[in-house]
C-alpha cells in the first residue's frame, strides 16, 4: 500500500486547525456549557485522530525511533487529557496539538514538501507583527497611518517583498454580487482584510464588517482567511477580536491579528492598563 506524504500531511493538518478552532471557541466564545460538552469532545476527537493518522504515516515511512517517540507523547497525552494546555508568547495554545505539529512539519522538511499550511500561516503573522515597526516609522511616512487605505497600502508594500504572487483586491466572482478582499496571496492560499480602529464605535462597526466578509469570502480558492486590525490605541482586547472571528468561522481556519499604534509609543493610550496591554 502506498500513502501521498502530501495529502497525508494535509489530512493530520486539518485535524490539527478544528482541534484549535474548537480551543479558541471554547476560550473566547464565553459560553461555559459549550466548552463543557461540545467543545471538549471535539478536540479531543481531533487530537486523537490526528495522533493515529500521524502514527499511520510514519509507519509506512518505516521510521522505528519516530514511532516510538510519538507513541511516548501520545500515550502521555492520554494520560494527562487532550485538553493540557499552556500560555505561549501572546496567547494559549494546546500542548499536545503543537507536540504533533513538530513531528508533522519535521517530515514535510525533510521530505521536500516545502512548509506546511501552519508554518506558512505562522511566518505571515510573524511578518505582520513586525510590520507595525514599519508602517509606523515617521522616517519612512509622514505620519502613523490614519485611516484603513495607509495601513491597506504600507503593509502589502512589505508583503510583495515576501510574496511574489501577492494580488491586491482579488476579485470573489458569486452568483448574486462580488466580492474583493484587500490583498490575496494564492501561494498560501490566504486572503487578508485591513481594518482601521479608532474608536469604540469604529470597533462596533468593524465587527459588523467582518460577520459580512466572513460569509462573502468563502471560496474553495482560499483556505485562509487573516484580519489585520490596526488600532490608533488599544480600543479592545484582542482575545474578544480572535473570539468574534472563530465564532464566524468554525471550521475553517479563520484568524485576527491586532497591530497598536501605542506597541511603539506612536500615539497616546487612553488607559495606562490599555498601554500595558498594547506591547504584544
């Protein structure tokens, strides 16, 4: 019998993004009896499919000493529950997903796949996270962005640079009206939408504007979907941000990114607990 490394990879990385979407759903959607009942079996279903599928594939690559380590974490997994989770740099993660997630991106490495969905996901955020340095260097523009178009054309600058493919205002063809995200980069298969937050109201009304494009902006052609939300000062936090996106998106691998002006000191915070928070 043979496998497709490739589709094999894939499949456990599926399991991988539901098991993280029902983890942040239970984090951030703030209902109790969810997270009690639905949201814990089906992470621990994902989990578990996922170390089986994993074990499966290594297997049939004939790695002995790899197998042996995964069934070590998996059966530790077992013992301490699927639901062991830890604080990373910015925000909870599950532990067990992300053991699978190294042994995961360890083969496609060293089989020449190239990254893998999440590790390409990761380094985009990263880059998005360091772009607010950029975009808000008075020696570069004359001024921090002041509205949704500075931050829209100051951070696909610096993303052309990283994908070569980049798209801006990638055309969505549907039956009844079409849609056009921000930018679009077919490499990875993600889409991204800017968002300018200034105010309490402006928070509101971009909330109202993401539950629109979520459902506008499905399409077989993009697998992800990256809000980028640029904040004058911190407005809200960005765990009620990631909470109303994975409520959206359930299922799909939906995401938020929140940039401060106030993380270097651009503008004045309203709120010296807000300026605390605004350093990740």
């Amino acid at each position: 019998m043979t496998i497709d490394i490739y589709s094999s990879i894939a499949s456990i990385e599926k399991c991988l993004r539901e098991a993280n979407n029902y983890f942040m759903l239970g984090n951030y959607g703030g209902d109790e009896s969810i997270y009690d009942k639905e949201v814990t079996y089906y992470i621990s279903y994902y989990t578990e499919l996922a170390f089986f599928e994993l074990l499966v594939l290594v297997e049939h690559l004939n790695l002995p000493m790899t197998y042996q380590m995964i069934v070590k974490v998996f059966n530790k997994a077992r013992d301490e529950g699927y639901m062991k989770s830890e604080m990373g740099l910015e925000e909870p993660y599950l532990v067990w997903i992300e053991n699978i997630r190294m042994f995961v991106d360890g083969i496609s490495g060293v089989h020449g796949l190239g990254k893998t969905d999440a590790s390409e996901l990761r380094e985009l955020k990263a880059i998005l996270k360091r772009a607010v340095y950029v975009i808000c260097d008075n020696s570069l523009f004359p001024s921090v962005p002041g509205n949704e178009s500075d931050v829209h054309r100051r951070i696909e600058g610096i993303l052309k640079a990283y994908y070569q493919d980049l798209k801006r205002k990638p055309v969505l063809s549907k039956p009844i009206k079409n849609f056009e995200p921000d930018t679009g980069i077919p490499s990875i298969k993600t889409l991204i939408e800017y968002k300018f937050v200034k105010t309490n109201a402006d928070a509101k009304r971009v909330a109202d504007e993401i539950l629109t494009d979520v459902s506008g902006y499905r399409s077989p052609e993009w697998k992800n979907i990256l809000f980028v939300i640029y904040e004058t000062h911190r407005v809200m936090p960005e765990d009620q941000w990631i909470s109303l996106i994975k409520e959206c998106g359930l299922g799909r691998n939906y995401d938020a990114i929140v940039l401060s002006g106030d993380a270097i000191g651009t503008t004045t915070s309203v709120d010296e607990n807000c300026q605390n928070a605004s350093t990740d």
